[in-house]
C-alpha cells in the first residue's frame, strides 16, 4: 500500500466462489457448420415416387414401403437413450433431446437401408439441430459443471485453503462430438469439458503461511452499549484479513475508510476536548488501539500513532492509538521478509486482534511505561436550574496529566537486541460538577449516573510482555 492509501494489499477470502462458464470454440463452430448448415426438411421417403405409378385399377392407395423400415428404425434410435459424459459425471438422455433429427433428404439419397453398416461407416442419415442441442447443453451445465473453488484463509485454525480448477462443458465445442456419435449410434458421447480456473489463488492472495502468532491484544466492552458494539464491528470488518506485504505501509485510515453515517456508523461515546460526550462513529479509537497492541507485540513497526487526548478505560496508561477520519491516523509497516495478515474478532465484550504469518524472530517482546511528570487535574461547576439548590453532582471525574517514556524491547537468546522509545504526553482531565440552584423545596435530585473514566496508574512504572 502507499503512504497515501491509494492501493491495497490482497484481502481475505474466507468462501469460495462459484460461477458456470459457458466456453465457445470458434473454430469449432466453423467445423460444425460447414457440415450441417443444410436447410430443415420435411420430406417424404423414396417411396412416394413409386405411389405415382400404382395402376389405377387400385381401390386403395398403397403405403410407402421402400424406406419404411429404416425411417421406422431410425426414429427409435432417436427415442434410445445414450449416457453422455459430462463434468460431474454421467447423464442418461435420448438422442432426440440432444438435438437429433432424421435428415430426411439424406435417407432417401442413401443406397442402403441397413442401419448397422451405415453407421459402422458413421453415415446414418441424421443431422444435428443446434439450436436445440444448444439449449440443451446448457441447462446440462447448469445441473452438472463443477464450478472452481476459490484459494482463502482460515485465520481461526490458521490454515491456508489452495483453490481448486472446476471443470464445465464447452457447448459449442460440445457439438461435433454429439453429431459424429449419432451418426455411429454410439451407446455413449463424450463432452468437450474444459478446466475453469479459480479467480482467487495463493498467490493472488498474497500469503503461503499463517501458522504462527507474532502478536495478539484484546480489549474489552461492554455489550450493552448496542451503537458502539456496531461501530466496533463495523470498522474491525474492514481490517479483518488484510495481507500485509513485505515492507509494506499500512494506514488504518485508507483501509476503514471514512466513519460518517452513510457508511453505516452510529453515534456513541467518543472523547472530544478531553470530554466523553456522544458522537458519530465512537468506539472506532478503541479498534486502533487493539490492533496497535497486537502490531507492537508482533514488532511491526510503528510509523505513526497519536495517543488520545485522555487515558483510555480499556488499555494501560501510554499503550492507546486514537484514529479521526481523516487527519489522524495510526499507520503500521511489515519489516520482515514474509507477509503477515491481520485477524480481528469482535464478539462477546471483546475486541481482538492477531497478526498471523510466519515466527516471529524475536523470544520475547517487552512493552514498558516510565512516568516523567503528573498534573494534578483542575476542577469546573456547572449550574442546574432544576436540580436542588447547592447539590451536586459529578459529571465527570478528573484525571491528572502525564508525560511518558514508552518503550519497546526486543530479546532474543535472553538479551535485548533491538529498543524502540517513544514520548506520550496526556493532558489533565477537567474534574465537572454540577450544582443544583433551585430553591423550590419540592425540587428533587435527577438520577445520577456514576461517571465513566479512567483510574489511576497505580506506579509510575509499568510492564507487559510477550
């Protein structure tokens, strides 16, 4: 992908992909033609020339006789039915339905009645109707094509699925088999059946190994919240099963898109000004911020990441990633020499992410956070006309500010062998009351909801690894 997002890797396909194929041979459509292009005849036998010379004495007309028994025997042999091997198998249909018919004209230029030389010579008198054996086949493939199957990832049982060709009649190429073995009377016909590629391979897809996890976070939410479980799901689709290629760029923006409600996404919870207040597409930044936890285990590079305007509740201090369509963004590299995939679950309360391809070359991965300055928090009143006179409420709890050191550091054989460092810095999180100004004794106090935030680091240093 570039840096601008105007391309992207190889999505995941996870179904395989049917279709029919209808194929044509020109040049056997030629071949055909130049022997059945005749013109459609309803003719009698050679014995209505020989009615013309009964005596005329005959009380009654006499019947054709002369090529009675083979027109009789050849209208049979069109009602047999023959096994026609198809792509699936075989099909048991009569002649007739394959577009068969008596070539009356040939019959009566024909010296000899016998059905079995003539056609252990391939020379019985019947043509082909191709209209008819057109439509014929078709509704054939429509019953019997093997439709191809499409290469996809597994990304829960971390298997690479190859695609399989599927194999369809060629109806045009069909047909010259179909007039050769009638004027043979073969018991059986043998289709032109031709190999129907897969639209989707490995190597379309961009990934030959996905066993093995470099990275995973998960977050959690709570399910009750129905908007932004939406948006949760929603904005994890578009990430789910991306390939990144070999020094590839990511950029969470180009890849989701933009989160406005003509794409689908609700209003919810989202931080503005330090405040959590409702707004379109929240719960996108806490689908960032999962996915820079699996990226930063999975040693990824990190190329951009912005740190909200205030600590989230679903992650450490200083390991967020806040995304705003479309300035801010998180952006991600592949540095190794084989493709990774992105696998991103959103069920159940939680949100995780997996980056899945080959081992990783690290033993271990060390995220560390180291507390440089604290702000204590600053403190504003609301008035409420309704609320009681000088009762209060906590709209929202104050959290201080903070400048960080986070780090990122790589083992292998027991020792670090590689050390990343970044600065997060999040400013004071206001402290809002609201106080009651209504001196109506009656005046009664609104249901209070206890404000949602962020707690407190615990210690100024902090630890997780894998």
């Amino acid at each position: 992908m570039s840096h601008g997002g105007d391309t992207r890797s190889t999505k995941l396909v996870r179904r395989p992909q049917h279709g029919g194929v209808l194929l044509g041979l020109a040049g056997g459509m030629l071949v055909v033609a130049a022997g059945f292009m005749g013109g459609y005849y309803v003719l009698g036998t050679r014995s209505e020339a020989n009615a013309a010379t009964v005596p005329a004495h005959t009380s009654e007309p006499v019947k054709p006789t002369t090529s009675a028994a083979p027109a009789g025997s050849l209208e049979a042999l069109l009602a047999n039915e023959v096994e026609v091997v198809v792509a699936g198998g075989t099909q048991r249909m009569t002649w007739a339905e394959l577009g068969i018919e008596i070539d009356a004209a040939e019959a009566a230029r024909s010296p000899s009645t016998d059905l079995a030389a003539l056609a252990a010579k391939g020379a019985l008198p019947v043509r082909l109707d191709r209209e008819k054996a057109g439509a014929a086949l078709v509704q054939l493939k429509a019953k019997r094509d093997k439709a191809p199957i499409n290469a996809y990832l597994d990304l829960e049982a971390r298997l690479i699925h190859d695609d399989q060709p599927g194999k369809a009649v060629d109806v045009f190429g069909s047909l010259p088999r179909i007039a050769a073995a009638a004027r043979q009377g073969a018991p059986k016909v043998e289709l032109q059946i031709v190999a129907v590629p897969a639209t989707v391979t490995k190597a379309t897809i961009g990934i030959d190994d996905i066993s093995a996890v470099l990275g995973h976070y998960e977050t959690k939410f709570p399910v009750v919240d129905r908007d932004r479980n939406f948006n949760l799901k929603l904005a994890a689709s578009k990430v789910n099963g991306f390939v990144m290629k070999p020094g590839e760029e990511w950029s969470f923006n180009a890849t989701v898109g933009e989160r406005s409600q003509k794409m689908g996404y609700k209003v919810a919870h989202v931080i503005t000004a330090g405040e959590m207040v409702d707004g379109l597409a929240g719960g996108t930044c806490q689908i960032s911020t999962t996915l820079f936890g699996a990226a930063f285990f999975a040693g990824l590079d990190i190329v951009k990441t912005t740190n909200h305007s205030r600590p989230s509740t679903y992650t450490p201090l200083g390991f967020d990633a806040t995304v705003v369509w479309p300035d801010t963004d998180l952006k991600l590299k592949n540095p190794y020499d084989f493709p990774v995939v992105l696998r991103y679950v959103v069920a159940n309360g939680e949100a995780k992410v997996e980056v899945l391809g080959k081992k990783r070359p690290y033993d271990k991965v060390v995220f560390e956070r180291k507390v440089l300055e604290e702000t204590p928090f600053g403190s504003e009143e609301r008035l409420d006309e309704e609320m009681p006179l000088d009762q209060t409420s906590l709209d929202q709890a104050g959290f201080n500010g903070f400048l960080l050191e986070r780090f990122r550091k790589f083992y292998k054989g027991g020792k670090v062998v590689k050390t990343n460092k970044w600065q997060v810095r999040y400013k004071p999180v206001t402290e809002y009351i609201r106080r009651g100004t209504n001196p109506d004794p009656e005046a009664k106090m609104p249901e209070i909801k206890e404000p949602h935030g962020p707690k407190m680091p615990k210690s100024d240093t902090f630890t997780m690894a894998q």
